[in-house]
C-alpha cells in the first residue's frame, strides 16, 4: 500500500526560526543543474551572505508576512525538501524587470524541490498551498517566470494550469536575450 505526498510530509508556511533551515534549502537549490537559469543569485554569492541576511529574509516570507509567503515541504524527518515563495505586487510599481504592474498579483519564485522528493505530488501541494494564500488575499492573478531553456520546468508550470503569457523579460547582460514569462490568471 503506497502513500501520497499529503501523508508523508506536511506543506506549510515558513516559520521565522527556521531560517537556518531555509538558507540550507536555498544552497541546496543554488548547487542544482538548472540553478543557473533558475535564480538570480548563484551559489558562491548565496553562501557569503551573513545569517542576518537569512534572518531577516526569513522573517519577511514567513507565516504572518504581509507582502510575501513562503511555503516549505517538510519530510517525514523534519527536513525541509521543497519551497516556493510568493511576492505580493501592487497596482502602479514596477516589478524587479522595471514592467508596470497593472493588477495586485501575486509572484512565485525560488521553487526548488529536493531531487529524491520530486514526482510524488509534492510541488503541486506547494502550488496548492501558495495559490490558495493568493486568492485568500484578493490577488486577481499569479505569475512566475521560467527561463526558456527550463523545459522541465515550463512543463511542470504547464501541468499546474500556466499558461504562456507572450511577454518576454530581458535576460541581464544579454542584449535581444528573453527568458519566457508564463503567467496563471484566474476571473
């Protein structure tokens, strides 16, 4: 008899104290193959930051946080194996690609999950979780930005109902360079 990701781990939101945690899960992320198309920090510029740096960032996207959350997969032992966060965007700012933002919506970034914790469900139940806190909030929609040579990611966006959005976000450094922005709106 097989379990599901739901009675193995327990997907929540971070708690402020566990930023040691968050910052191993965060190293973890940046060491990943695709973590060079994925984020936009890299490891050696990650791991130099002081733990006041983790703090503080844990304290911003954990339970109660007011513009961002941040959603963990706990394993069965404790560990965290997996995590989003979502930012909060207000109606006339511009977002860290200098758009406009039209709408109050929410934005998903950082998504990692572990290697041996992936394909049992447990990234959609981050999902779940995240975009239920977005639309208890009043968001009017989500969106996330994958690079274009991410194919396993888009893939994975695409199962959880994002759709492409036709914007195109100027990669840094690289002149007519895009990543693809895929954006899930919901009416």
């Amino acid at each position: 008899m097989s379990t599901s990701a739901e009675e193995r781990y327990v997907v929540r939101s971070l708690r402020a104290e566990e930023w040691p945690a968050t910052r191993e899960l965060r190293l973890a992320a940046l060491r990943d193959p695709f973590a060079r198309i994925a984020f936009l920090e890299t490891y050696d510029e990650a791991v130099a930051r002081p733990d006041a740096f983790w703090r503080d960032r844990a304290a911003r996207a954990a339970e109660g946080a007011v513009g961002a959350q941040q959603v963990v997969a706990e394993g069965p032992d404790g560990e965290l194996v997996g995590t989003l966060t979502v930012l909060v965007e207000e109606p006339g700012k511009t977002d860290w690609a200098g758009f406009p933002v039209a709408r109050r919506q929410g934005h998903v970034v950082g998504v990692y999950m572990r290697p041996e914790h992936r394909g049992c469900g447990l990234t959609e139940l981050l999902f779940d979780e995240a975009l239920e806190w977005c639309w208890a909030r009043g968001l009017e929609r989500v969106r996330l930005i994958v690079h274009e040579e991410n194919g396993r990611a888009q893939a994975f966006y695409r199962k959880v109902g994002f759709e492409a959005s036709g914007v195109c976000v100027p990669l840094a450094g690289q002149e007519g360079a895009c990543e693809r922005e895929f954006v899930l709106e919901r009416g």
